[in-house]
C-alpha cells in the first residue's frame, strides 16, 4: 500500500505544478493559439520536402498537412508527420494543444528529449516517437497519460532506468521502448497493465529476471524481450500467458531447460529462444503448439533427439535448431506429404548417420542446412524431389562420392555449399541447367576431372569457389559468359593452360584467385578491363612474360600477389594503382628498378628473389602505412636513405642480400614497430648505431655477412623481446656484452668470424631459451668455457671452435641431452672429454693438445704413449750415433785396404817393366774394383741415411 501511495502523490503533484503553469501563463497573457503554437514550431525545423509549406496563417489549420480536427472544427485532436524527413529539436510547446488525442512524429530525426510537458496532454490517446534521435530520461510525467492506449518511443537513444510511473497507464495496450539504451531491471509496476497486448522491451540493456507480475496479463499477445542481458530460468508460471502468440526471449543469459510448460501456450505462433543458455532435452510437449509456424532455438546447449515433428506442427513453416549438441539422426516421421514447411537449419551439432531421406518428404522445403555435422554417405540421386529448393547447405560434414547428376532437374537452386566434405568425382555437366544458380562453393573436396564449360551456362552465377579439389585441365574457356560473377576462387587445384581471354568480360569480378595451379602463358591484356577487381592472386603457377600494360588502369586493386611465377620485365605497370594495399612479386625475374611513384596505401610491399637494380627509392618513405618491407636477394646497389626511416609503421624490413652499401643510420630508432631487421649480406660497414636498441619490439635482428665493426652495443639486452640474433662474419670486437642475459627469448644467437676478445660471460647461461644454435666460433675469446652453458638445456648445436678457450670441459655440459652437434675444436682445452660426449666425431675435439678421453686417446694411454715416446727418443739416438760411428770405423778401414791394394799394385807394374798386355789387365782389373768400391761407399751412405731419416720420422709420428 505504501508502494502504490508514494506513485500517486507524486502525479498529484506533478498534475497541480501543470495546472500552476497554465495559470500563470494565462495571468501574463502568454495564451495563444493553437495554430500559433504550431506555427511557432515549424519555425524551428528543418523540413527539407517541404511537409509543413501549407501551414499558413491565412489558412485554417484544421486543413494543414498531418493536422486533424475533431467534427466541429474547433480542436486539433491528432497531428501525424510520421515519416516527413523533419529534423530539429522535440516539439516541446506541443502541451499546449491540450486536445490532442493522437501524436505520431515517428521515423523523423528530431532530437533532444521527450519534454515532461507531455504529461499535460491528459486527452493523448496514442502517442508514437519512435524511431528518431531522443536521448535522455523516460520523464516520470509520462506516467499522468491516463487515456493512453499505445506508447510506441522506441529506436531511439533514450536511457536510463523505464520510470516505474508507467505502471499508472492502466489503459496501455500497446508499449514500444525497443531498440534504446534503457537499462537497470524491468520495472514490476508493468505488471499492473492487465490490458497490456503488446509489450516490447528488444534491444536495451536490461538486467535482471523477468518479474513474474508480468505472467499476469492475461490479455498479453506479444512478449518480447530479446537481445539484453536477462537472466534466470523461465518459470512455470509462463503458462499463464494463455493468448500469448509471438514469445521473443532471443540473445538474453536465460538457463535451465525449456519449460513444458510453454506447451500450455495453444495460441502461440512464434517461439524464439536462440542464443541463451538453455539445456537439456527440447520437450516433445511443445508438438501441441499446432498453431506454432516458426521455432528458433539455436545457439543453446541442447541435446538429444530432434524431438519437434512437422508430422504433428502441420503449420510449422521455420525450424531452426542451429548451434547446439542435439545428437542423432532426423525422426523417421519428421515430414508429411504437402508439409508447410519451408525452412529448415540444423547446423553445428552432433547429427550423424546418412543423409536423412526423410526430409525429401518436405515437398516445399526452400532452406536445407544441415551443415557442421557429422553426417556421410553418398547423397541421394532423389535430392531432385526438394525441386522448390533454393538453399542447400550441407558443408563440413563428411559426405562421400560423387554429386548426383540430378542436381541439374533443381531449376529453384540459388545457393549450393557442398565445401568441407569428402566429395569425389567430377562436376556434373547437368549443373549447367541451374539458371539460378549464384553461389556454388566445392571447396576442401577430393573432386577431380575439367570443369565442365557447361558451368558457363549458369548466367546467375556470382560466386564460384572449388579451392583446395584436384581438378585439372584448363579453366573454361568461356568463362566469360559469366557478366556477374564477382568471386572465382579456384586455387590449390591442378589446372593448367593459360589464363583465358575470355575472363576480361567478366566485368563484375572483385576476387580472383587463381593461385597454386599449374597455369603457363602470359596474361592477357583483356584482364584490364576488369574494373572492379579489388584482389588478384596468381602466385605458385608458371607464369611469364612482362605485365600488361593495361593494368595501370585497374585503378580498384587492392591486393596483387604474382609471387614464385617466372615473371620478367618491369613493375611498371603496376605504379598507377592508387588503391593498391599488398603487392607481392616474389620469386620472379623482374628486372630494371623499383619505381618511385607506388600507392600511398601499400601496407605490404614484398620484391624479394628478383633482378632489381639501382637504389632504394627514398621515395619509399612517403608510404606511411607500410609495416611489411622486402626488397632481400635483388640486385640493389647504393646507400639506404634517410627518408626511409619516416615509414614508422614498419613491422618488417628485409634488404638482406644485395649490394648495399653505407653505414646503419641512427635513424632506425624511428622504427618502433620493428620485429623484423634483415640487413644481412650486403656491404655495410661502421657500427652498429647504439639507437637500433630502442626498437624494443624487435623479434629478430640480422646483421650478419657485412662489414660491420666496433663492439656490439651495451645495451643490447634491452632487445628483450628478440628470438634471433645474428651477427656472424663481420669484423666485430670487444666483448660480449653480459646484457644479453636479459634477451630472455633468445633461441638462436650466432656471434662467430668476429674479432671478439675476452671471456665468454657467465651470464649467457641465463638464456633459457636458447635452442637452435649457440655459435662463438672463430673470435679471439680466452679464458674457460663458462659453467653456466650447462643451464642451456634446450640447446641443439653449440659451437666454441677456433678462439682461446683453455681449460677443462665443465662438467655442467653433460646436462645438455638436446644437444646433437658439438664443436670445440681448435681451442687450447685440456684434461678429459665427459663420457657423455664420447658420441660426437673426432673433429668436435681436435686441434686441443692437451684433451683426451673418446672419441680422442684414452687419457691412461696418452700417459703411457708419452713417456715411451720419450724413452724411444733417446734410444733411437743412441742406436744413430752408434751406428754411425760403427759405419765410419768400416769405411776408415775400407778406403787403407784399398789404398794398400793400390800401392801394391803401382810398385809390381813398376818392376815389370815393358810388359803392356799385363798393365793393360791390372788396370782393368783394378780400374774395375775401384769403380766397385766407390759405388758401394756412395750406397752405403745413401742407404744409413735413409734408414736413419725413417727412423727418426717414426719417432715423431710416435710421439704425436
């Protein structure tokens, strides 16, 4: 009771403020007429069709346009500028024609707010404001409107809470706040409009449940609460609602099950829960609701069987059962014959079995989706029985075999999804009798076969998409047949041939895809006329010849990628293209240099693996919006300019593998969205500019292959995003700076054919992350391998070969079990090989004097080696002297043999006289073994020498 009291004072006191206000009006000699009032407002809109050119004073304002009288002409009692294109501010003087019964200002686009003055035109029977742009409050006063039957203010930007005076317009038969921003809860007070026909609340932000004084209304035809943020179970007390015909609760956060009770609702003929959170089985009581023509109870959480039947729902004409878990198959009974029924989705759950035949029972069906589900199978050669059709989906499912022939006798076909399936065989040629075909999407298949030229004759068609199928031959030669088509996606098949003429007469095509075929031949000039092309894709074909001219006039293309073609000539062509957002040339044999005048839109510029000369437009810098650059393995020449670094948007900048020269420019700290730097195997020299560290989004930096000097910058660990780092075979020195600890992504990092110098530093035993690759190799690095490497733990390849190191192998580097590539070799290491490492070859540990262990000598052995190696030496020195001394002794003796002999000889020649024949044969003689033993003293030495020689020779290779 208190409840009800304080409502009422409230409109007294508005209704006596009123009745002041008219008073003191009339005591300052403020009244006026109602056409002057009229008057006055149309001064103050703008009335663009001239609605309001009659109202005149010279003529009655009983006959001014949207103006009614009542049958004495004497009050206005309805104004009706619905629809009159006024705008301006709200008619807020409008109270003062107090005899008004009707006002409808709807579908306008006044603003400002509803004036609580209106609460002064007691007699309004029907007021409508709807669909205009008022803002502000719902005014209590609204709720003085005693004789108002309907209230229509929705589709406008009123919020707030809905005043819960509104409960005083006990008359209302018709309430219309839809389409607002009113928020808080649904005021109980509607409860008390027991005449209430139509309530409709759509598209606000209310909260809260649906207050159960509603389900009193008895007279109540349309609830519709749909698209706020109400939640709760429906209750019981639902069935109350006996005349309800349309219940709307979509797109809400009701839970719980569909209450069997809406079976009580005998007169209900729309049912919309979709997009809520109900679960559960669907009640097979709501079969009853015979009267129901449309069900949508999609985007829920409900399973089980498909329990609604059309067989007992003989008026049903939409079933939409979409995005749940319902399992099964379709009933057995589901249709009858001369069924209503025109629409059905069963999308996105968990159907299974064979295409359910039952549905060609549903004679006039237009809509068939049951896409996302789990049904296989072949589909059946009496699919033709749907032949009123217009709409069949059954996409990602796992259908199998071929498509029937008998598509073609389906002449009401629009739309054909058949994508996603595990589709075979060829295209019927019989599709080329759908007349009305426009979209017909094969895509994700196994289809094989040509297409057949007769898919030409389907004149409708808009969209053709078999992506991702083996098809193979040539595309259609008439293809041009098709004026409207404005989607031809046939990539990643097998067709080959060239690109047909025919396709410039395509003139409405907006994509065209192409790509991953093997399609040859040059493109024809005719694609020129392709006017609104917005999105070209030809890459991973053959190919070739120049560009022609005529696209310098494709003044819509947004998107081009020839990419990995055998493309040449110039990219001139293409510097016209104003619209231009993604120009991809990779991987082609274009040549000549990269033109200076390109779209001001391009966001993605990619040139790489070509033959372009000359320098890198500095004019390049004008493209504001480019975040992806590459220009890497060309032919480039020249420094990089200045006005280059202006792109800040650049994410990816890639010139690696060219002929650029200069220094790194300061400037590439302007590139704060940098994630990728590929500098590499160019001609660059100088430092590294210490600005390159505040691109702090850098993901991978690549300098490598360059000139490059000086120490690697300090604060390189502010790089804390960087995976990459590559500085390898430059003419860097210094130290590694310990900063790079907090590199923490890193997984790759290669710093060698450098000239760095000192320790390695402990800290890179921090970088956790470090898998790929660890390579120092070939610098001047000194002092023992850090311990800390064992903390490495994903690391595959580490490589510390050719600097200083010295000392043992920690024993922390048996930890890295990831590791399958070592490299130590070339250093100054010593002591034992760990036994985990025994695996690698002899090259990971050679060139390290003082190392042993497997796969190297057993360290035991290479003790023993040395010390009989020494024993050896001074033997085989013994046995050398020795022998030469024995040697020279028998020579000594030999040569005083000899000499004696020869004295001998001499004297006996001389006693003999003349005595020649006998001279003549002692010199023979004698000659001879002279001869004889100068030979055999020259072999001897020769012979002692070599064998000495050997010796020694095996004493080395004994000691090594």
């Amino acid at each position: 009771m208190a409840n009800g009291y304080v409502p009422r004072l409230h409109l007294l006191l508005l209704l006596l403020f009123s009745v002041l206000g008219v008073y003191l009006d009339v005591a300052r000699g403020r009244v006026s007429t109602p056409s002057n009032w009229l008057l006055k407002m149309k001064s103050e809109q703008v009335d663009p069709v001239g609605i309001l050119d009659n109202w005149s004073p010279s003529t009655h304002v009983c006959t001014w346009h949207g103006i009614s009288c009542s049958h004495d002409m004497f009050h206005i009692v309805s104004l009706n500028l619905s629809g009159s294109g006024l705008s301006g501010s709200m008619w807020s003087e409008l109270w003062h024609i107090t005899s008004l019964e009707v006002l409808d200002l709807s579908s306008n686009s006044l603003s400002g707010s509803i004036p609580s003055e209106f609460g002064q035109l007691f007699n309004l029977r029907m007021l409508f404001l709807h669909s205009n742009n008022l803002s502000g409050k719902l005014p209590a006063e609204i709720g003085l409107l005693k004789n108002l039957h309907a209230l229509k203010i929705g589709n406008n930007m009123l919020s707030g809470d809905i005043t819960p005076f509104i409960g005083n317009l006990t008359n209302l038969s018709v309430l219309g706040l839809g389409y607002c921003e009113f928020n808080g809860s649904i005021p109980v007070e509607i409860g008390t409009l027991k005449h209430l026909i139509s309530l409709d609340l759509q598209q606000n932000k209310l909260s809260g449940s649906i207050p159960d004084s509603i389900f009193g209304i008895e007279e109540l035809e349309n609830l519709v609460v749909s698209n706020n943020m109400l939640d709760g179970n429906i209750p019981s007390s639902l069935a109350s609602l006996r005349s309800l015909k349309v219940l709307n609760l979509a797109n809400n956060s009701f839970s719980g099950s569909i209450p069997v009770a809406l079976s009580d609702l005998t007169n209900l003929v729309y049912l919309n829960l979709l997009g809520n959170r109900f679960n559960g089985e669907i009640p097979s009581e709501i079969n009853k609701l015979v009267l129901l023509e449309n069900v949508d109870l999609s985007r829920n959480n409900l399973s089980g069987a498909v329990s609604l039947l059309n067989s007992q729902l003989k008026n049903l004409k939409t079933l939409v059962l979409s995005d749940n878990a319902l399992t099964g198959n379709i009933p057995d009974n589901f249709c009858f014959e001369n069924s209503n029924l025109q629409q059905i989705f069963l999308a996105r759950n968990k159907l299974s079995g064979r295409f359910p035949i039952e549905l060609l029972n549903c004679s006039s069906l237009q809509q068939l989706d049951l896409s996302g589900n789990g049904f296989e199978g072949d589909l059946p050669s009496t699919l033709d029985d749907l032949n009123y059709l217009t709409d069949l989906l059954l996409n990602s499912n796992s259908f199998t075999g071929s498509i029937p022939p008998q598509i073609g006798n389906m002449s009401s076909l629009e739309e054909v999804y058949l994508f996603d399936n595990k589709l075979t065989g060829d295209i019927p040629k019989e599709i080329g009798k759908l007349q009305k075909l426009s979209i017909i999407f094969l895509y994700d298949n196994q289809m094989s076969g040509s297409i057949p030229n007769e898919l030409t004759n389907c004149t409708s068609l808009t969209e053709i998409d078999f992506y991702g199928n083996h098809f193979t031959g040539p595309i259609p030669k008439d293809i041009g047949s098709l004026k409207n088509l404005a989607v031809l996606h046939l990539r990643q098949n097998f067709l080959w041939g060239p690109v047909p003429k025919s396709l410039g007469y395509c003139k409405s095509l907006k994509l065209l895809a192409l790509a991953d075929n093997n399609l040859s031949g040059s493109l024809p000039s005719s694609l020129g006329q392709l006017s609104e092309l917005s999105t070209i894709t030809l890459y991973n074909n053959s190919l070739e010849g120049p560009l022609p001219l005529s696209f310098s006039i494709l003044k819509s293309l947004k998107i081009i990628n020839f990419s990995n073609n055998k493309f040449n000539g110039t990219i001139f062509p293409l510097t016209g293209l104003v619209s231009l957002t993604a120009l991809d040339l990779t991987n082609n044999s274009f040549s000549g240099p990269i033109p200076s005048r390109l779209s001001r839109n391009l966001r993605r510029l990619r040139l790489a693996h070509n033959e372009l000369t000359g320098y890198v437009p500095s004019e390049l810098g004008e493209l504001t919006e480019l975040n992806f650059l590459d220009l890497s393995h060309n032919n480039l020449t020249g420094e990089l300019s200045a006005q280059l670094f202006n792109c800040s948007k650049l994410q990816h900048f890639l010139v690696n593998d060219n002929k650029l020269t200069g220094t790194i420019t300061p400037l590439i700290g302007n590139l704060q969205e940098l994630g990728e730097l590929d500098l590499s195997s160019n001609n660059l020299y100088g430092e590294i500019p210490a600005e390159l560290v505040t691109c702090h989004r850098l993901l991978k930096l690549s300098l490598h292959n360059n000139n490059l000097s000086g120490k690697i910058p300090q604060d390189i660990g502010n790089l804390t995003f960087l995976y990459v780092l590559n500085l390898q075979r430059n003419n860097l020195s210094g130290p590694i700076p310990s900063t790079i600890q907090k590199c923490s992504k890193l997984y790759e990092l290669r710093l060698s054919e450098n000239l760095l110098t000192s320790d390695i530093p402990q800290e890179l035993g921090g970088l956790h992350e470090l898998q790929v690759i660890l390579d120092l190799s070939k610098n001047r690095l000194s002092g023992e391998i850090p311990s800390s490497i064992g903390d490495l733990m994903k690391l595959e390849r580490l490589d510390l070969s050719s600097n200083h190191l010295r000392g043992e192998i920690p024993s922390s580097l048996e930890k890295l079990t990831s590791m399958h590539i070592l490299n130590l070799s070339h250093n100054q290491l010593q002591g034992s090989i760990p036994q985990c490492f025994s695996g690698f070859p002899l090259s990971s540990f050679k060139d390290n004097d003082e190392l042993c262990g497997s796969p190297l000598l057993s360290c035991s052995s290479r003790q023993e080696t040395s010390k009989l190696s020494k024993a050896a030496v001074i033997g085989i020195i013994v046995a050398i002297v020795f022998t030469s001394m024995v040697i020279c002794l028998i020579m000594m003796y030999i040569m005083l043999r000899m000499w004696s002999n020869w004295r001998n000889v001499s004297v006996s020649i001389s006693d003999g006289g003349g005595n020649e024949h006998e001279r003549d044969e002692v010199r023979w003689v004698h000659g001879n073994d002279k001869k004889v033993g100068q030979y055999w003293k020259v072999d001897s030495v020769a012979l002692v020498r070599s064998k000495a020689s050997r010796c020694v020779f095996q004493l080395k290779e004994d000691s090594e």
